[in-house]
C-alpha cells in the first residue's frame, strides 16, 4: 500500500483539477476547501478514482473523483455512451432511466440524461421514483440499447449509485462489462458532453406502469386463499411504494395494510438504521403491526425494490422472519409443484441460483425433474443462463440475499414480483390449512433439513481492502483440512475456475467465470465459502449444513445452528 505522503500527493494533484472552470463553481469552491485541508477529509474523496466496476459504481456523495456526484456519473455515462456507440456503430440508440428515492437521485438521473441526450442517445426517462426491476422490463419492452439505474440499493443514506443494463435487460456481462470500465477509464472529465438536447429527452411512466403490473399480475399459479390472507407490507422510505400495492391488488390481494410511517419515499429512511429487508430491525415496525393486527405474512422492499425480506406468522400470532434461503426454497417448491398439480410443467423448464444459494432448490428441482443451473454470485449471472438457453424455459430462481425471479420478462431480481408470488404461496398454504412455517418443515421432511448463515466482516478504508485480499490469500495457502470433525474433501477457487478432490488431488474446471470466490466442501456434505462483497468494504462467510429431519424439526434446527457455531469458531470468524 502507498505510504501516507504519496497518496496525499496524489488526492492534492486530482483535487486541484477539481479547482478548474471544467468545473462549476461551488465545486471548485468546496475542492479548494478540501485541498485547504491537507489531511483524511482531502484523502478520502480524492485520492483514487471511484471504481466503476463489472455493474456500475457505488459511493459516498460528495465532492471528489472517489465520491458519487454529477461529474463522476456524468464520466461513466460519456464512457458508457462511448461504449454503445462504438458497439452499434452507426445504430440510433435508444436508452432509458430510473432512479430511487434516495437523496440527489432525481437530480442525478437528469444530469444523467442530459449526457446520453448530448450525446445523440434517445432517452426514456421515467417521471418519478421507480422499481429497478421496471427499468429491466422497461430496457426490454422499449428495446433499448442499454438502461441504468440510480440507486445504492440497501446501503446507508449518504451513499448513492449506478446501475448499468444492457440491451437483454440484464446487469453487464462478458465482454460489455469490461468494454464498458475501459472507455470511462478512458475518458477524462473535460470529455464529457453536457450540451442537452431536449429533444431526445422523453418522459415515461403510467403506460409502462400498467403493462409492468399486468406482467407480474400475469404470473399467478393459483387464486386460493388471496381474500383470505392478511399481509402488512412495507416500502421502508423507497420506491416499492409505487409498485408492490398495486401488483398485489391486481393479482387478487384486498387485504393489505401499509406500514404508513414507512410508506414514504425518503432518501434518509428516518425510520431505520439500513433499509435493509435483510435486517430484522428493518422490518420491526411492520412485524409489530403484523402482530397487532393477527396478519399473516409480513412483505418489506429495499429502496430500489429488487430484494424483498419476510416474516411469517408462526399460528401463534408471533412472527417469524424467514431468511433468503428458506424464502428462495419456499418459490421454487410453490411455483413447480402448482405447474406440476395444473399438469402444465413446461418440457423445457429449468431454474437457477447462485454458488453461495442453498442446495435445496437443486433438490427440491431435481424431485420435479426440472434441472437447477448454478452460476456466480450475482443476479446478473443468472439473466445470463437465461439468455444462453433460449430454447428453454426458465421458470423460478433466487439467491440468498433476499433476491428472487419468476418468469424472464424481468432480467434481475424482481421484488415486485416475488412479494406477489410470495403472498400466493402464503394464500395457498392457508386455504390447505398450514402455515408457511409447518409448510416449509414439510419440504425439509421430503427434500433435507437445510441451514445456512452469513456473516459479513467489514473493513472500511484503504488498509480494509488489503485487510480483505489478505484474508482470501491466507484461505487459498492454507484451507482448513477440517470442518466440525469432517474431513474437507473438495475445495473449488472460482479465481481459477477449478475444483480439486482432495482425497484424489484431481483437478476440474468449474465451466464458470472467474470469480474471487472460495469453497471448501466436507464429507458430510457441508459448505463453506468466502467471498469479498463486489459493492461494499466488506468479507462474506456463507455456511450451509444439513441434515435428515428428527423427530422434532426445532430440534434438528438447533444441532445445525451448533455445527455452524462450531465452523465459526474453527476458522477464527
């Protein structure tokens, strides 16, 4: 790592760029200030660029080439226009644009289409605050070239982002992504194009509403029990506000309460710590007034509305959250046997989850003779099996953190959608006569009592990253040789795409891109895996364990959650 002086030098040098009339005023005003500083308050905003990475950029806003303002999103769109227009050379392009409720993401979306419009890009514009998974559909409905999202998902207040879709719908792939970082890496802050035109510039919303909404009212399986069920549901401050009520009420749902201190957008989310559905403190006010009012199912969306979190009455009026694995499992089991019972399986049908995604979907899939396609962490992965099988029918995938698809109008994880099948299975499970929790140790009893855990290490700051690629070296030197007293019997480095036997030393391809992912496998077929987070300072520890069901399901529960315990302690976490 450079030492302090270097890196100074550095920050003072991009600061002092920042002090030039390609800037605006107050900009150049508050970087001098800044450079006045000398010390972290200079370093931090200045000292690299912000990295556009394989889906875009997340950061702080703020003033500075390593913050999320109008200069650094004006930079990346040049890069990304520059991009699409050496790809489809010679093509009109089209291009469309939503944004979330966060702080400035209305504003930045303008800026944003200023640029692509200066640049000869026709660009849809939606009016408000929308979905990301709207803006997917609406890059396929509309045949965009490419779209992007204003967003930073679940992350703190003072954070904000770029998503970036390409022309299928999905977040960037091989080779667009790469081409992509290349061109706004290339590109310099006096190149980017702010001469408006209007002209290009169109506004959209309640049309492509409707045909969203009839989309995903266009999945259901089954009308049993939707009167019936009693759902609370929260936006937490984001746009799923303007979304997940009217889905739900299009499929059928008339009995849906609203967290109404959380029902408005709001780029603080002064209600919660993180708007995050993946926290339980998150979904606190929704399951206090769940339980209030002896509902059936709590649904809660992230600010961008692409994760959906839930908890579930337990038939003793208590409720019980439910994690993205037990949700993911859950889908997959509802929407293939509902196609099984109306005797309209598709032939060709197929789902899908991600290396770090429970083990129970490939079960409860292969129990249906529906093949399971595994794939890299990351939705992006999974629209990309979509688009490489066109002959088949994908049907229902998820990943563990909160993010679930059904159907292929959509090319990323979908809230909207999953909150609305979710409640279908909920409805279902009531008109039989059970509760989601006695239906979930159902498929546990036929298909395997799985559990799973996530811990995530944060480390913040320039010596955070090296903190982090030192702990993914020293796993790759020196891998545990057991785990809860099983010998670790398969070890697989995603960074080379290859699986070893350790019992054999024989070596195979994993047929996956590269990733910075590790994997060690027991012979009691438990699994760990470590993955540096792609959009946050942070290390991901996933662990899944299973067993056969005992006589008593909480106890069964309660042996895995031990072993998990004792995996923990064996690697120092």
């Amino acid at each position: 790592m450079a030492d302090h002086s270097s890196v100074l030098k550095i920050a003072q040098t991009n600061a002092f760029l920042w002090t030039t009339d390609i800037f605006d005023a107050e900009t150049r005003k508050e970087a001098q200030i800044l450079l006045e500083k000398k010390g972290d308050e200079l370093i931090e905003p200045f000292y690299k660029d912000l990295d556009f990475g394989t889906g875009g950029m997340r950061g702080i806003m703020g003033v500075g080439t390593n913050r999320i303002n109008a200069y650094t999103l004006g930079l990346a769109t040049q890069g990304l226009a520059d991009y699409a227009q050496s790809f489809f050379e010679g093509k009109p392009l089209k291009a469309a644009i939503a944004y979330d409720s966060r702080n400035n993401s209305k504003s930045f979306a303008g800026k944003v289409a200023e640029v692509l419009s200066a640049n000869g890009i026709h660009t849809y514009l939606f009016e408000e605050l929308r979905p990301t998974p709207e803006l997917s559909f609406a890059v396929r409905e509309l045949c965009c070239d490419f779209g992007i999202v204003l967003t930073a998902s679940h992350n703190p207040k003072e954070y904000n982002g770029y998503k970036v879709y390409w022309n299928d719908g999905g977040q960037l792939v091989p080779p667009h992504d790469k081409g992509v970082i290349e061109k706004v890496r290339a590109a310099k802050f006096g190149d980017i194009r702010w001469d408006v035109n209007n002209a290009l510039i169109e506004t959209i919303g309640a049309e492509l509403d409707e045909k969203y909404t009839d989309m995903v009212a266009g999945l259901s399986l089954s009308n049993a029990g939707k009167k019936e069920l009693n759902i609370v549901f929260t936006a937490l401050h984001g746009t799923s506000i303007v979304s997940v009520p009217p889905a739900l009420s299009k499929s059928g749902f008339t009995n849906v309460q609203l967290v109404e201190a959380q029902s408005t957008p709001d780029g603080n989310f002064p209600t919660v710590a993180s708007p995050n559905p993946e926290e339980s403190a998150a979904l606190a006010m929704a399951i206090s007034q769940a339980e209030a009012t002896g509902a059936d199912l709590v649904i809660g969306c992230d600010p961008d509305t692409d994760r959906v979190g839930i908890a579930v009455n337990d038939g003793k009026g208590k409720m019980e959250l439910l994690n993205g694995n037990d949700t993911a499992a859950l889908l997959v089991h509802y929407i293939l046997d509902a196609y099984k019972n109306k005797g309209t399986m598709p032939a060709n049908g197929f789902t899908a989850a991600t290396v770090v995604t429970t083990d129970l979907i490939a079960d409860i899939s292969a129990a249906y003779c529906v093949p399971c396609y595994r794939c890299l962490t990351g939705f992006k992965w999974i629209a990309d099996i979509i688009n490489h099988k066109p002959q088949e029918q994908f049907l229902v995938g998820g990943e563990e953190s909160y993010g679930y698809l059904i159907g292929d109008a959509v090319r990323d994880k979908d809230a909207v959608a999953s909150a609305v099948m979710i409640a279908e299975m909920a409805a279902n499970a009531k008109a039989q006569g059970r509760t989601v929790l006695q239906q979930l140790e159902a498929i546990h009893r036929e298909f395997g009592q799985y559990q799973e855990r996530l811990i995530s290490i944060t480390k913040k700051g320039r010596s955070g990253a090296q903190e982090i690629a030192d702990m993914m070296t020293a796993l790759r030197a020196d891998p545990p040789k057991t785990l809860a007293g099983s010998p670790v019997v398969i070890a697989i480095d995603h960074g080379n795409s290859t699986q070893t036997d350790l019992r054999t030393s024989s070596t195979s391809s994993t047929e996956l891109p590269a990733s910075n992912v590790l994997q060690f496998i027991t012979e009691a077929g438990d699994k760990v895996s470590a993955r540096p987070s792609g959009t946050e300072p942070k290390i991901k520890f996933y662990f899944s364990v299973c067993a056969t069901t005992g006589e008593s399901h909480a106890a069964t529960k309660t042996e895995l959650e031990r072993k998990i315990d004792t995996f923990i302690e064996e690697l120092n976490l």
